[in-house]
C-alpha cells in the first residue's frame, strides 16, 4: 500500500529508558487529522521495543509515501538525525520532516547541517502536513502556511509560529496510531491531555514558548478517555503541565467524572502553589491517586531567579495536606539550578528524606532551546561543556550543563547521593 505519510517514532539514544514509555500526542493528532481529510497515514514505532530503524526495516512500507514525519524528543534526538539520514537514502522522492519540543527553536540550525532534512515543524502543527499534502508536496507553495519552517529555492524560510484555532475544532486524537496492546502491556497507565502550554513562565521551561495555554472540552478530554479505556486501560496520567490551574476547571472535571459515573484512576501534574485542602480532598474524591509536583530547588533566591512561582515556606504545610488525604506524590527536583549551592543540595537531600515522597527524581541541570536560561546562559550563571547536548554522544554520561557555583562532578555525585539518602 502507498501511504501520503509515514510517521517514525525513534528508539532513545542507547536505548536510555525513562520513567514512562509515552507515545507521541503529537504524532496521533495529526493522524487524526490527515484521516479526517482522506490522507493515508502509517507509524512505524521503534519506541517501544527498543529497536533501530534498519531492524525494522520490514515494516516500512515498499512505495515511498509523499511524507516522512519523525518524531524527535530530547531523548532520541540523536536517532531521529539517523533515522532521518537512513529515509531519505531509502525514500529519495518523499519530503523528511521532524518535530518535537527541542526542534521547534532551533529549525535552521537543523535544516543547515542535515541536508537530508527538508523541513521542521514548529509548536502546534496539527494542520501544516495536511496543508503541505493539499500543495502537493510543493515546499515553494508554503508561504501561507505558519507552523512551518523549510527549504526551498536554496533559502530557509521560517514561517513563524500562529494558532488561529481551538483544539475542540481539532478531531479525536487517533490513539489506535500507536500498537496500544504493546503500550498497555508495558504499563496500565496512559497518557492524555486536556490542554496545551502552561500558565507559568519558568525560566527553565519551553512549554509557554512553544504553545499559548489552550484549552480542550471536558466532552472532547473524555471521548479520547473512552477509547482508551475499551483498549484496556483504566488509569491515566494527565500530561497537562499542571491540570487543576484552576478550581474551576478541576470542578469541570469532577462534575463530568461523577456524572458520567466513571471509576478510572488518575495522576497529574500540579503546582505547589494551588495545593489546598479543598482541592486535593475534591481530587482524591474523583479518582486521583498521585500528583506529580516540580518541587526543583528550595532556595528561595533560586527560584526568583528562574521565575519559579512557588513559596517555599510553605512546602511543608502543602505536602500535610497531601499527607492528610493519602495522595500520593512524585517530587521533582533539578540538581544545579541556577543559584544553588552544596549547602542547599545538602539541606535538600534532608528535606527529601524527611518529607519523604512516594517518588522522586533529581534530575541534572539542562537548558533546552526556547528558554531564557538558553538564550541567556551569562545571566544565570549556566556553563557548558556544549549546548547543544542532546547532540552530543555522551550527554546521558554526565552533565553537558553546570553553573558558577556547581561543577559537572558535584552535579553528578550530588544527583545520585540524593536518591541513594531517600531510599535509605
């Protein structure tokens, strides 16, 4: 069969394994998208069994399709690049394109260095394959169209970013793009979204550059529930960067829930700051079991430096109530934020052990195109051995970023002497 386009999920470079084995939302929205349109859409995803692209050479298709799409995460960035070579030897005719978090800010850098790449897409693309098929695959047709950046007549042509639509105009995301039966055996739990982009501007966070907050309906959040749940899952994690920003729409939520008479078990992220009794008690009452709460640093000039907006005085009293009400909770941490000291990885690794949460994770310090501490590294006292890290092989070894204050070698030792003092 010839298929309009071919999506690629790569594997992650050395097959590093993360937290969870997410598909890409992304990915199965656009499918969603070419489907509704009458554009035949095929995934290959070597994600999820842990394998290189030429192994699964039997299960691209034979006929070129128009388009090729890899997804491209700070994880797999590294193979993306190879999957993107190895397709366009193999499909000399079809336009290569790429998209992900990191890529969206950094789209001629890319299309300069790998010629083999023809175009990036930049944030919320949902419509721009479909728009780039309805051209017939003429880049030199694209001037209209944002989202996109590309080569054409021996230039590079960025189109900008624009969202001039509400995803409720967007179709049910196409969750079946993924082999869901693959996911489902590796975890219970998967992945769903009822917003994009983040009410906070944290220094050290490209989510608010890369899409404005929007908003989908209770109604189109839970009709994508629903297919997963006749696929066999019956807990989820709500990816939203944090999902009750406000009560009111946590009440939207738990009227839908109860009123629909649904039992499913749920995890979201959450902001330290909207942490209150009222809300975790409404939580737990609708199926929440664990929040997921980016805690990143303790001191408090550290935050203000990276415009985290939390009161670290009352971390304590914030985790009681999530203590009171049995929710479990996954404290993040960032090991050499900007500001911070030994003396204040020291008091964390106490803190933690004191307070201590149902998870954590202490992950070193990264800076991530579209994001001040990026664009500005002097101003933050960020050092490099390269910024471009997750191009650089050995970037899951040790730390690529450090500051004035922590070496790569204190970073390193103080990320693992953390979780080692929790599990103790």
């Amino acid at each position: 069969m010839k298929y309009d386009v071919l999506f690629v999920h790569p594997q992650n470079y050395g097959n590093l394994q993360t937290y969870l084995k997410l598909p890409s939302l992304e990915l199965c929205q656009i499918s969603a998208v070419l489907n509704q349109n009458g554009y035949s859409n095929k995934l290959v995803d070597c994600f999820i069994d842990g394998r290189d692209i030429q192994e699964l050479d039997n299960m691209l298709p034979i006929e070129s399709p128009r388009i090729v799409l890899i997804y491209c995460s700070e994880y797999n960035h590294i193979n993306a690049l190879h999957t993107a070579y190895y397709l366009a030897q193999r499909y000399p005719n079809a336009l290569i394109g790429i998209l992900g978090m990191i890529v969206t800010f950094i789209p001629e850098y890319l299309l300069k260095r790998y010629p083999f790449i023809d175009f990036v897409l930049l944030g919320n693309a949902d419509y721009v394959i479909k728009d780039i098929l309805e051209r017939d695959n003429k880049l030199s047709c694209c001037q209209d169209i944002k989202n996109v950046c590309y080569k054409c007549g021996g230039k590079i042509i960025n189109n900008g970013m624009n969202y001039n639509y509400s995803l409720n105009d967007l179709p049910t995301s196409n969750r079946e793009l993924y082999d869901l039966k693959k996911y489902h055996f590796h975890s219970p739990e998967a992945i769903v979204r009822s917003s994009r982009g983040c009410p906070s501007h944290c220094a050290f966070c490209n989510k608010t550059a890369y899409s404005p907050l929007m908003v989908e309906s209770m109604k189109n959040f839970f009709s994508e529930i629903d297919i997963l749940i006749k696929n066999g899952f019956n807990q989820f994690f709500f990816a939203d960067d944090t999902f009750a920003f406000t009560y009111y729409r946590l009440l939207e939520f738990c009227d839908y829930y109860r009123n629909h008479n649904y039992s499913f078990r749920w995890t979201s992220n959450l902001r330290l700051n909207d942490i209150t009794d009222e809300l975790i008690s409404k939580m737990k009452e609708n199926g929440a079991y664990r929040v997921f709460i980016g805690i990143e640093t303790l001191n408090h000039k550290s935050c203000e430096l990276v415009d985290k907006t939390q009161n670290i005085l009352d971390l304590e009293s914030r985790i009681d109530i999530l203590k009171k009400h049995k929710m479990e909770f996954h404290a993040s941490l960032i090991v050499g934020n900007p500001g911070d000291t030994i003396e204040d990885l020291e008091h964390t690794s106490k803190f933690i052990r004191k307070i201590q949460p149902t998870l954590a994770t202490f992950n070193t310090i990264k800076v991530y195109p579209g994001t001040p501490l990026y664009d500005n590294p002097d101003q933050y006292g960020i050092l490099a051995e390269d910024m471009m890290w997750f191009e650089n092989p050995d970037w899951n070894k040790r730390p690529m970023i450090y500051t004035k204050d922590l070496s790569p070698e204190q970073i390193a030792f103080y990320s693992r002497k953390m979780m080692v003092d929790m599990l103790i």
